[in-house]
C-alpha cells in the first residue's frame, strides 16, 4: 500500500525541477558555498533502481532503512568532494 511522502518522511518532498526551481526562487538560499569558479553549480539526483519492486517484497520498514542508507552515501560523498 503506497503512503505519502509526508506520511513515510515527515515531510514533503520536491519531485519535479519545476517544484525545485519554485523553492529556490521562493526560499532564495545562500548557494555560494556551492559555486563552481564559473559560477555554476551542479545538481545531482539519485534513484534506488527498482526501489518500488524492493519495498513491495520487503515492506515499508526494510524500504525506508534503505532510502535511509542511500541518503547517508550520498552524504558522505558530497562531503568528501
């Protein structure tokens, strides 16, 4: 049984660039820390392949722990850059 983002995170979450483009306009955040010298800054987007496969036969705790380690290696990696 599918549930909503809010539901499973606690919060909303941005889908689309649209969505993403109308928060930075809205939110406006300090980004500067992100520039690259040219003044550019790089957007990345991951997907768990199959991720709605994983958690139908794994369930919705087992999924979360997963979207959870995910996150963390995504973290970790942008951290390290």
């Amino acid at each position: 049984m599918p549930r909503a983002n809010v539901e499973v995170f606690g919060r909303a979450l941005t889908v689309t660039l649209e969505e993403l483009e109308q928060t930075i306009q809205r939110e406006q955040p300090d980004l500067s820390a992100s520039f690259a010298v040219d003044g550019t800054v790089t957007i990345v987007f991951t997907d768990i392949v199959d991720s709605t496969l994983l958690l139908s036969r794994f369930g919705d705790l087992a999924g979360v722990d997963v979207i959870r380690r995910h996150k963390a290696v995504i973290e970790e990696v942008t951290a390290a850059r």
